[in-house]
C-alpha cells in the first residue's frame, strides 16, 4: 500500500523519540519503492536498509534535500516535531531514528544529541 506522505496517518505510537522511531519503522514498511530507475518495487524499509548497509556514513547525503526534507515534515505532521519532543532541530535526529527504524533498536550509525 502506498500512500502519499502528505497523507495524515493514524499514530498510536507514543509521541516519544522511540515513538518516532516505531512510527518510522511502520511507514517504511507500508511503503514500496526503489532506489533506482529500472529496480523493481519492493518494501521501502528493505530498500532504506540496503541503501544504509551499503553505505553506512553517507546514505542520506544524496537524499537530505529532497526525500529527507519530505521525512521530516511527515514526523512534524503526525506529531514528532521539535515542539512536541522538547528537542532542538530534527535535522540532528531524524538520520539516526531512521537507521534504527531499519537496523533495529539502539542500532545507528550517526550519533544523537545527548
């Protein structure tokens, strides 16, 4: 099922940072996608997963602007914003909650604010 990601989603998640983690986590895995022209569709989180594994440093880098602009905004719209967690930019979160959304918990590759 594919959905846009403007589309309001129901959250049961708490509105936590592990929340946002477990949010993440469900809408990846209810999207489908590919990394490239000419792959064929599959899972979201199987194509994110791949795409970190591959290239665990700078896997976003090509994506901040565009799709990780769009993340994001879909974390602010359901209630994971700065003002609702009590955190400063999510710039500082959002690479690292999407790497343990697909890694597992406590599982990330860039570091989070202490």
């Amino acid at each position: 099922m594919n959905r846009k990601i403007t589309e309001p989603w129901e959250v049961s998640q708490d509105k936590t940072k592990d929340g946002a983690v477990l949010f993440l986590r469900n809408w990846l895995s209810q999207q489908t996608g590919k990394e490239k022209d000419g792959d064929p569709e599959r899972p979201l989180i199987e194509v994110v997963t791949e795409m970190i594994k591959n290239n665990n440093n700078e896997w976003w880098l090509g994506h901040h602007f565009g799709w990780g602009m769009s993340m994001r905004n879909l974390l602010r719209e359901n209630g994971f914003g700065e003002q609702d967690l009590n955190i400063g930019n999510l710039d500082d979160y959002y690479i690292a909650w999407i790497e343990q959304a697909c890694l597992g918990d406590g599982h990330h590759y860039h570091k989070l604010p202490a």
